[in-house]
C-alpha cells in the first residue's frame, strides 16, 4: 500500500485561481498530494488520485479516464469505476472559492 494518504486527516489545498482550469480536462498538477483538478463544462472538482483498491496511485489517461497501475483497475472522468478490481468509486471533492477569489479543495 505504498504511496497511501493520510487516512481520516482532512486537508485544505489552495490550488490558485480559476483561470488556470478554463479548458475541459484532467490536471496532474496535485496528482502528489491525492487528487486530480477535472473541468468538465461549467463543472470544476477534484477526484482522488489513489485507487480504491489498494491506495495505489493513479495515473490520467489521454481518454480523461483513471488506470490503476497496480492491478488494472479503471475509472471514468468522474471517478465511477469502469474495470476491477476496485468496486468503490473514487471520492469526490468539492472545490470552492475562498475570499481572495483562490480555490481550495478539502481532501478528507
């Protein structure tokens, strides 16, 4: 279970401004620090970048999909999983704007 979060301990990222996530994609950016940034329409929010299989991090794929490396589990751009092993979906978290006008994401 390399590579696991901190299980159970929230946290708070500030991940910069909005104009820095205009296009629809998948941003690696905090693939490190357990989530990716997705923009999907008028829709910004962060998916988990760990498996729900076994906590081993995963990668994007081209399609905006999510691979599991570890045992080959697969994910859609929302986190719902496609392929096993993993049976849970990845958690979703919300992104909201702070007072500066910065973004912030609370992984738990």
């Amino acid at each position: 279970m390399a590579n696991q979060p901190a299980a159970g301990v929230p946290k708070t990222v500030n991940i910069g401004v909005a104009k820095n996530y205009v296009a629809d994609g998948v941003y690696t950016r905090y693939r490190n620090t357990g989530f990716f940034v997705v923009r999907q329409g008028e829709k910004l929010f962060a998916v988990s970048s760990y498996c729900t299989h076994r906590k081993c991090k995963l990668s994007a794929e081209a399609d905006r999909s999510f691979y599991c490396p570890c045992h080959g589990s697969t994910f859609n751009p929302k986190g719902q999983v496609t392929k096993g092993p993993a049976r849970l979906d990845l958690p979703i978290y919300s992104v909201t704007p702070n007072e500066h006008g910065e973004l912030l994401v609370q992984t738990h």
